[in-house]
C-alpha cells in the first residue's frame, strides 16, 4: 500500500513520486522550487492535472476534509475557543467517532505526547512548543495514512525543536504511516527522513536515500545543505576531469 503521485500544476511544478508505509521522505530544494505546491497538490487545496493515488484510490476528485491524509505547518493552527482535549478530539468525532470514543482517543495521543495533563487548557495557554506537540497529537488521531510536514518546525525556538524531532520521529515509526517532509533545514532531514527527493524549477532532479544524496549532491542547493562543495567539471575522453568548464 503506498502513495503513488504523478501531477502537475503548470507553471509550478511537475512531479511523480512514492512513498510507503513507515518510511518518512523529505522534499527539499530552494525556494520556489514547488515544495509546499507538492504538498498542496496532495493534500486537495489545489487542483494538478495527473493522478493521486493514496492505497490504491485516486485523489483528485476527492474533497480534502475526505482524504486520509494530516497536514502538519508551521502554525499549529489549533482552534482558539476549544481546550486542548476537544482540539485533538475534533477529527476523530468529524469522522464519525462518538464523543466519548473521540475524547478517550485525544487523551491517548496527548498522552503519547506527553500532554495529558494540559488537557483542559486553551490554545492561548500554550507555549509554542507545545502548541505543536498538540497539533501532532491532533494529526495521528484520525488514523492518516498519510502525513505532510510542511516546515513544521520553522516558527519555533531553536531550544525546543530536537525534542520535537525526536517526538515526530518516534511518533511516525510507532504508527507506520507515510510521510513527505518539506524542510530546509538539514537536522530535520537527517533526523527525520529515510528518503531524499530534490525539486528544482518544479521537477524532480534527484529521488534517493539520504546518505547517498549526501555524499553526491544533485545540485548547487543540496551541496549547500549538507555544507560540501560542488565542483563542476567537464569529462575528457581520456577519462580526466577538465575543471571548470561544466
């Protein structure tokens, strides 16, 4: 069962792609280069041309509120005038979940979490951190079969994002969902994610491990991340390598 994607938005980006069950791939590239349009394409609040198809059902027609897919951003984006608990309980309940089967499921993810005790409080009662710990819960509570991260951890203090790393890693290895992660930060690919696809002018370049896309960086972007030189060259007949001229 996997994520199969092949689509286009003109202008923006042109893409085919994969992903499983238990594997975590991150998308990079430099800015505009179509990341969050990727994202968006899948997640249903933008239309492509082409196909996506989540287990084996195709996405296009299908309105976002019914895909089976959690979009995690930079803002927590928790509703202010529920407490935490119904924040985290909400999805559950939309799909159908009676409330007391939705809430007894929020306090199993905020306890996987290690929020139980703040279930009472309100969003404005939260430090960012946990805002985010919050909205994690909320994500994996409705059973995706699919996650997108998308900068999740741009709008946060610096001191706090390891441990949420380590949380939305520990999380997705524990729940065995797919997931896209859109990044420019090398910590969160490295602590995150067992694949690497590179977007450059909206198309694919580069679809490996990380380790390998590592060591021989697709382009000037990713030998930036990683922190390499790239050096370019043209190959002789001879088998040398002229300098400088590729």
């Amino acid at each position: 069962m996997t994520l199969d994607v092949d689509l286009s938005l003109p202008g923006r980006v042109s893409a085919s792609l994969s992903a499983v069950p238990g594997e975590t791939t991150a998308v990079v590239g430099a800015n505009g280069a179509g990341k969050s349009s990727l994202l968006q394409a899948i997640a249903g609040t933008v239309r492509p041309h082409g196909t996506i198809r989540l287990h084996g059902s195709e996405l296009i027609d299908t309105p976002p509120h019914q895909r089976r897919i959690a979009y995690l951003q930079q803002d927590a984006l928790l509703f202010p005038h529920l407490d935490v608990l119904d924040n985290v309980a909400f999805g559950p309940r939309a799909r159908g979940l009676s409330r007391t089967g939705s809430r007894a499921r929020a306090r199993a993810e905020l306890g996987a979490v290690g929020l139980g005790e703040l279930a009472a409080r309100r969003p404005r009662q939260l430090s960012g951190g946990q805002a985010q710990r919050v909205a994690i819960a909320r994500a994996l509570a409705v059973d995706p079969q699919l996650v997108l991260l998308d900068e999740p951890f741009a709008a946060l203090d610096p001191s706090v994002t390891p441990g949420l790393r380590r949380l939305v890693r520990q999380r997705l290895v524990a729940v065995g969902v797919a997931a896209l992660l859109v990044t420019h930060e090398l910590l969160d690919v490295v602590s995150l994610a067992d694949r690497m696809v590179v977007l450059d002018g909206g198309r694919i370049v580069a679809d490996d491990t990380v380790e390998r896309l590592s060591a021989t960086p697709a382009n000037q972007f990713v030998a930036d991340l990683v922190g390499l030189n790239l050096v370019r060259g043209t190959l002789t007949p001879s088998g040398g390598l002229g300098w400088g001229r590729g």
